[in-house]
C-alpha cells in the first residue's frame, strides 16, 4: 500500500463556528480532520504533519516557500509516494501555483481544501481530503505538477482559480477546464498538462506589487510603488493588454528606473497580446519593454516574478520565463 504525507496547513478545513463570535476560527488539529476521512485505510497509509493554522489570508510567499522546501523534504523519502496538502481557499491558488513552480519531482502534490467549515451542513473537508489522497497514489497523476483537487474534480495549478465566493464548485479552469476527475474512487484524466515550468529557488528576494486598470487611470498607484523601490510590477491591463493613457507614462518611468513591468488581462479568461498600436496599447508597451503574461491571473503572475526576481535581474532572463514559447521576438 502506498504512502503518501499529509500536511494541515490551515484553513476553512480546520475551522468550526465559535459560539461567541459567532463565526468560524481554527480550531480542528489534523488528527480531528483524519478521524472524518473513514475508510481511507483502505487506500493508502497516511502520515501527517502540521504546517500552521492559519486563515488563508495570512498566507505569505515567504510561508509558501518554507512550505515548498517542506514538500520537497518529503517526496525526497523514497517511502512517501506523494504529498497531499491542506489549505485556505482564499490564497489556495497561489501556494499550489509556486509549489508548481519550484517542486522537482514527478511525485504527486495536491493541494485541497474546504468551502464549508466543520459546523456548516455539508461540511466537504472530508471528502476533499479523502478524493486528493487518491489522486497522490495514483499512478496516472505521476509528472502532472502540482494538482488542486476540491469536488471530485482534478485542475492544474497553473490553470485553476477561484473563480465565486461560495460554491463548492469554485475552483474552475476558465480557459481549459479540469484535467480530470474523481469517480468512486478511480481516477480519470482527460488530457495532459502542458508547459510545465520549473524556478529553482532557495528564498524570496525583492518587492513585486500588483495594480489593476481602470477607466481614467492616473498612473499615481504606479508612480508611488515605483517611489517605495519596488523591484517589480504586475498589471492587470484591460482586454488585450491595454491601459489608459496617463498609467502608460508611469510605466515608462518606472521601466527608466529598472523596474520590472509584467502585463496580464484583468478579464476572466483570454491572453495578452500586442494588437492595439495606439498610446497605451500591447503594442507601444511591449516595445517600451514591458514583458507579457499570457492567460495568467494578476496573482499568479505576481508569484511568478517574485521567483524570477529572487533569481535574476536580467530582464531577458525574465521575459524568457514568460514569454518562451507563446510568444514571438521581434
């Protein structure tokens, strides 16, 4: 029987509703959680550990890479088939996407949670937890990266996000949907994940803010990240890649002052590309020298340059990071 490590790092998975606040606060170890999962005996031999606590929103990327070596540390034991790893939804996506990101090992990595807490009707930690166990001991999901399991369903890391505030259902890959799916316990993948990336990392190095687009947009939100010395910027721009007027005049003061600019689209699904020649467009900030992001979510691309920054200043280097591939040099 194969083994596979459970690490409870947190969550609404581990929470119930305190009576006098009246709402929900962590509370359950990963012993209370593993006492729901019943027959799980039956599927793998489980070992676990304990990350932390904490709510979703304290999550930092320096507490994601501690996790990311922790990880690492226990596919490295020969006995230990894959790892499975608990989590608050809120910041989910971004933890499994730099887990995805600086794990090395074809062993499999699964991130779960729960959207009901332990005092709700329905509570789904359970059987989230139950359903990701079989997927770390699956055969079929061996090379796949980093997975996120929640509802039965399989999505890549590097595809899925949070995608409404309730719903079971709310991790979706908007553009490709799951890579698989869990039924009675067997596992089914559809198709391949593709392009997976790998930023060797040992520590995070450098400040990357993240700003989103709006109509009339004055640039002011860019100019004083550039002030406080950021090292990196993420834009969520509008549909293909464009931004006001105004923002754009910032970004070239800022690119003159090193800093590094990675466009993405603040819309639901679609990629950045430089079609639009006017001031503000792809085009004019592609050749300013602002790198392109591709589908990512302005999250997602925020880990993304934090680990490229801890390993290079050189803008090249870090276009090739995310642009290799899917877009062409000019």
């Amino acid at each position: 029987m194969k083994k596979v490590a459970v690490i409870f790092n947190g969550g609404t998975i581990s929470m119930k509703v305190d009576r006098k606040l009246k709402a929900a606060v962590p509370t359950l170890s990963g012993e209370d959680i593993m006492a729901m999962v019943t027959g799980i005996e039956n599927h793998a031999e489980i070992e676990t550990f304990s990350f932390s606590s904490l709510p979703s929103p304290h999550m930092t990327p320096e507490l994601m890479m501690k996790l990311s070596k922790m990880v690492s540390e226990l596919l490295d034991r020969e006995e230990i088939s894959g790892v499975v790893v608990t989590h608050g939804t809120d910041t989910l996506e971004e933890t499994a996407y730099l887990l995805d990101l600086t794990i090395n090992s074809q062993k499999p990595v699964v991130v779960t949670g729960s959207m009901r807490n332990s005092s709700e009707l329905g509570y789904d930690g359970p059987a989230n937890l139950a359903a990701s166990i079989v997927v770390a001991t699956s055969q079929e999901a061996v090379g796949k990266g980093v997975l996120v399991c929640m509802n039965n369903e399989i999505n890549s890391a590097s595809e899925v996000t949070k995608e409404h505030s309730m719903h079971l259902n709310t991790f979706q890959s908007p553009e490709f949907g799951p890579i698989g799916i869990v039924d009675s316990n067997e596992i089914i993948f559809y198709r391949d994940k593709v392009l997976k990336q790998f930023i060797p990392t040992e520590s995070l190095n450098g400040r990357v803010e993240l700003v989103k687009a709006v109509a009339g947009d004055s640039g002011a939100l860019i100019d004083f990240c550039i002030d406080q010395g950021v090292d990196g910027i993420v834009i969520e721009g509008m549909g293909r890649g464009n931004i006001p007027p105004k923002m754009a005049e910032a970004v070239k003061r800022g690119i003159e002052r090193g800093v590094i600019f990675v466009l993405v689209s603040r819309c639901y699904k679609g990629r950045v590309m430089d079609s639009y020649g006017y001031e503000g467009g792809g085009k004019e900030l592609r050749q300013a020298g602002v790198i392109f992001g591709d589908r990512l979510p302005g999250q997602k691309a925020r880990i993304k340059l934090l680990l490229a920054l801890s390993n290079t200043n050189e803008k090249d280097e870090i276009r090739k990071m995310f642009e290799d591939k899917l877009y062409k040099n000019e």
